[in-house]
C-alpha cells in the first residue's frame, strides 16, 4: 500500500506521538509498503530517510514544545502533495494538532480514506487554567469535528477509546502502542534484581519525580544500597537537581537526562520502574520498554499499566498521590525475585503485530471507499 502520514511533529523531534509515527512509518517500510510523512518544521525540506520520504512544511513556533501551526499556503500545498502522492490511506493523530485538522479534510477532498489515530484520553491536563479551557474548546469543536469525520478512529489505550466515545460519539478500535521488542530485550542473560528504582519521562509537573524522591527517602533506612536514576527532560530538570542535592539520596541518585536507547536498556534492566504519573496518559511505551528489558514496575493505573497488569507483566499498581502506599509497594518488589518475561507476552506489543493489524484496517477501508 501507499500510506501518507499528516502529522504536526515528527522525529527529531522526541514524544509519544513521534515515536508511534516514526516507528510504525518505519515497520510498513520493512513490510514492503510505501510511506511518506508530511510534518511541520522550522524550514521547508524534502528528503528521503531510511527509505522514507519526509517532507517538512514550515511553521511556526511552538507552543510548549508541542503545538506549532502551519504558515498560511499550507493546505494547498498538502493538496498538492497529496495529490502527488497518490496515497490508498491518509493516517492523522491527535484530535487538536492543525495537520490532523488539514490532513483529514485535504484526504477527503480528494476521495481518499483517514484513519485518525486517538493519543488522547482526557483533556489536556497539567497546564494553566487558562490553557486548560482553551484546549478543551478546541477539543469540542475541532477535535471532535476531526474524529467524527474520520473513516477509522484508532485508541490506543481503552481509556482512549472511551473518550473517544464521550467526546465524538464515535466507536473505535483499540490499537495499542507498541516497541521494537528484540531493542529492548536483554541480549545476553536476564540481570538479576538489584536495588535501583528508574524514573523514565518527561520531567514536568504532573508525572510525579517528586514522589520518586519523596518514596526513595523513605525507603533508605531499610534499603542502605539503593540508588536511583532520572531518565528525561524537562523544564523541571533543575528544580528535581536541587531537590536531591538538599536530601539523602546526594550521592545515590543521578539525573541523567536524555540517554541513547542502549543507555536506558542497560539501567532498566533488573530495576525497578516507577511510573507515578497523574497526567491524561495515552499509552506510555516506557512502561513496555521497562517490560522487555526485564524491569519490574510500579505505577499509577494508567492504561498502559491496566493493559500490562491484564496479560500478566511484572506491574504493580498504586494510587496517585498515595505516598505510604508506594513506599510499601516498592519495598515489596525490591524483596522479590526478579520476574522475566516469555516472549509470548512481548509479541503482543511488538511493532511487527500492529503494523499488520494497521494493513488490514487500512485495507479494508481502502477497498470499501472504491
């Protein structure tokens, strides 16, 4: 099949969104399909990387870090493109992006059938009031104008796929996120369970390092050995600096920043994962990565750890905000032995399942719109 993807961001650029782009864009080239993406950037370029054709429209600023707008033109010229391209599926995601907006209504235009892809499973949480109603506006014009006139709506959590409902009225299919299994899975022997907590993500208000440090306090009387380890970015980087370098954890806790993928496989495995998020999670793939390199997890119930606890991964869950209650889970995994998983479990969140299942969704909608 052709397959375009319309999206507002697109790697280098790093988030959850990009990632399932790049990576699914990625595994439809290795299955012998034809994938272009047409994204946003801070200057107009039309290249081939990795097989894949990339062509990046200029837009503005963004927002956060996350939300740009393209400069005016830009619909004609994704017509345009659109039109060149010849594609048999228009891919979009995320109900509020503008090329979300424009991808979907251009591919309509031109007679093509749009899988919308829902990342999404609240409104936007964690930011200031202000942004908070502005985003929610969106959402109930724009976001559920997009999803209602989508031909295929993806969620790729079960807590996606009922906001979906409430928000458009629209059924959906589940499509969870998903990882390259054999990147992440030890390559020599499993390490054993060792004394160490992971906080993997963005560091920003909302995903919970403070209660990462507050839990790794507590825990030290008892656990003399522990160290911890901050993988992320985020404008709270220094805050979270400050914080540990006035507590007991100075000297046992680094905060690392951003690390390479053989990086983070390497401090994962045989450690312990703390997810203590409370934002409006779609479906972390951190949580799956933390699972195929044989770390065990503590989270909030988020989708991603509801789904991972369902087919038997070494999760544990806590309520959000539960201090004393994390502080006991956590001293409980830490005394466990270490749990490995089989690879029957890691083939259900491999890009190579969900790429087929994305074929045949996409095949289908494809030959109904003839």
């Amino acid at each position: 099949m052709k397959i375009a993807f319309v999206v507002n961001n697109y790697p280098p650029k790093r988030g959850g969104v990009e990632m399932h782009v790049f990576s699914l864009a990625k595994r439809l080239l290795a299955d012998g399909h034809t994938v272009t993406v047409v994204t946003l950037a801070e200057a107009c370029t039309d290249v081939m990387e990795d097989g894949i054709r990339v062509i990046r429209l200029r837009g503005t600023r963004q927002l956060g870090g996350v939300l740009g707008f393209p400069l005016p033109g830009a619909t004609r010229a994704i017509g345009k493109l659109i039109s060149e391209i010849e594609p048999d599926i228009v891919s979009v995601h995320t109900r509020f992006f503008p090329l979300t907006f424009i991808g979907g209504r251009v591919a309509r235009r031109s007679g093509i059938p749009v899988i919308h892809t829902e990342h999404g499973s609240d409104f936007v949480r964690g930011v200031s009031p202000l942004v908070a109603l502005c985003s929610k506006l969106v959402d109930l014009t724009v976001g559920r104008y997009t999803i209602r006139k989508a031909d295929v709506v993806l969620a790729i959590s079960s807590a996606s796929q009922k906001f979906i409902r409430e928000l458009a009225g629209k059924e959906s299919h589940i499509f969870h996120n998903a990882i390259n299994t054999e990147v992440f899975r030890p390559s020599g022997e499993p390490v054993a369970a060792r004394c160490n907590l992971v906080y993997l993500g963005r560091v920003v208000p909302g995903k919970g390092w403070e209660h990462v440090v507050e839990v790794a306090e507590r825990l030290l009387p008892d656990f003399p050995e522990l160290t911890v380890d901050f993988i992320g970015e985020g404008h709270e980087l220094e805050p979270l600096k400050t914080r540990i370098g006035g507590s007991s954890l100075a000297g046992r806790a680094t905060v690392h920043g951003s690390l390479s993928t053989d990086a983070i496989v390497g401090l994962l495995q045989g450690s312990l994962l703390m997810n203590p998020t409370t934002l409006s999670e779609g479906f972390q793939t951190t949580l799956l990565e933390a699972v195929a390199a044989g770390s065990s997890i503590v989270s909030t119930p988020v989708a991603a750890a509801r789904y991972l606890e369902s087919v038997g991964a070494n999760i544990h869950l806590v309520a959000a905000g539960d201090i004393p209650a994390w502080t006991a889970a956590t001293a409980d995994v830490l005394r466990s032995e270490a749990v490995f998983p089989d690879g029957a479990l890691l083939a259900q969140f491999d890009w190579g399942r969900r790429a087929s299942e994305f074929v045949a969704l996409a095949e289908r909608v494809s030959s109904s719109n003839e």
